[in-house]
C-alpha cells in the first residue's frame, strides 16, 4: 500500500511556561488547559507519526522543535491479513516492520548472534543492546553543564525520580559544574537539565557507568508548542 504524506502544524499556538509544567510520562500536564502537552521535540519520526494518527479523532496538544514541523511525514496504513493467514509469519513480519521503523541511532549499535548449535546457520540480528548499571554504592550525581557560550546561571539541574517527579533542584556553579546528594530510599532514577530557550536534556542513571562525571550539553532550539492538526 502506498504511503500517505502528512504534514503537520501548531493549529492553536499555546505561550504557558514549558519548564512550569508538571513532567508526566509523555510530556508535562498543562494547568492553563488542564491537559497533557506531549513532548513530540523527543520522538523518532515514526512515533510521532503513529501517535498522532492513532489520536487523530482527539485534540492533541504537542511541542515540537521546529523543524520538526518543517517536513512531511509518511504513514503507511496496517491492512488485515485473510483467514488462514500463517501465525510465524505475521509474527516475524511484524518484528521486520517495527525494527525497520527503529531510529538512526541503533544503526551503530552492536550485533547479536542467536543460534541453538554449532551445526546450525547463525541468525544476526542488528539492535541496540541494553545496558543497566548498578549505582548503589554512589552517593552523588555530578559532572559539568555546556550552554554554547552562554551564562549556566540560566541552568536548572533537577533530580527525578522512577515516576519523573522532581525530588530537588540546584543551579550549577558558575564554572558549569553540579553535584546533588542521593538518597536511594527516595528511588532517583534521572536528572532533567533545563533552560530558558534550550532543548531539556533528561539523563537517565541506568544508561551511565558513573554518575560523578556527567557532561551535558544543551543547545538553542525554538519550540512551538499547542494543538496540532494535519497540514492540508
């Protein structure tokens, strides 16, 4: 089936205080409106896509990065196999098809082989290999702010926990660098390292061998933000 291009647009501008909201799973909850503003400005094109045109019957607020706005999108609609379709194949057609959707970023990830006997063919499959560490015997998370040029006294550096709520928030130094005490009872999971006009930049602790030695870069980006529509 041939693809369907979409575009789509901020059709209702909305101007509330991003960094204000509450964080919630897929974006931050909007008091002005009470409702969800989704945070699209993370999202891999085909999450967007799918998420907007499995809620296309609904009003969706977003934030988008410009150029997210500035391109068109392509949407392929799921048909139905008829009866006496092959299970196995429907399932492996369906892995094929979400990994083929996968964003860039897994293309450098490692290889990995699965097989049952020396004998047998080996299988590869390419993906991103998943990795916890274990940061128990670690009592602060730090390391240094970059804001290209600018003055970090803009720079909130916030501690989350496994539900995105913020437990505390600090300023860094004026030289970029932070430290925020952990109390594991408490369940710290992240920090969110926010400014005025920049990009958010949440670092997740069980993707980081070491918490002492964080760096963040965050970059100038403009965002729009309120109910999007599909562009005709």
């Amino acid at each position: 089936m041939k693809p369907k291009k979409i575009n789509y647009k901020i059709e209702d501008p909305c101007h509330a205080d991003w960094d204000q909201m509450k964080p919630e799973t897929q974006g931050r909850f909007c008091s002005s409106c009470s409702k969800t503003v989704v945070d699209f400005s993370t999202m891999s094109d085909f999450s967007i896509v799918n998420y907007l045109e499995n809620n296309k019957h609904q009003s969706v607020c977003g934030r988008f990065a410009e150029d997210q706005l500035d391109k068109t999108y392509l949407f392929t609609k799921p048909h139905h196999a008829a009866f006496g379709f092959d299970l196995k194949a429907v399932a492996l057609g369906l892995a094929l098809s979400t990994f083929s959707a996968l964003p860039s970023q897994a293309q450098n990830s490692a290889l990995i082989e699965q097989h049952d006997s020396i004998n047998e063919p080996k299988v590869m499959i390419q993906g991103e290999v998943a990795m916890t560490y274990d940061h128990s015997n670690e009592s602060f998370v730090g390391g240094k702010i970059k804001l290209e040029g600018k003055d970090v006294s803009l720079v909130k550096v916030s501690l989350m926990d496994a539900a995105s709520v913020e437990l505390t928030s600090i300023k860094p130094e004026k030289n970029g660098t932070f430290k925020i005490p952990l109390d594991w009872a408490k369940n710290p999971a992240s920090i969110r390292v926010s400014a005025p006009g920049y990009g958010s930049q949440t670092i997740y602790f069980s993707n980081h061998k070491s918490l002492g030695n964080l760096t963040v870069t965050l970059y100038e980006q403009r965002m729009k933000m309120g109910k999007v529509a599909p562009s005709r």
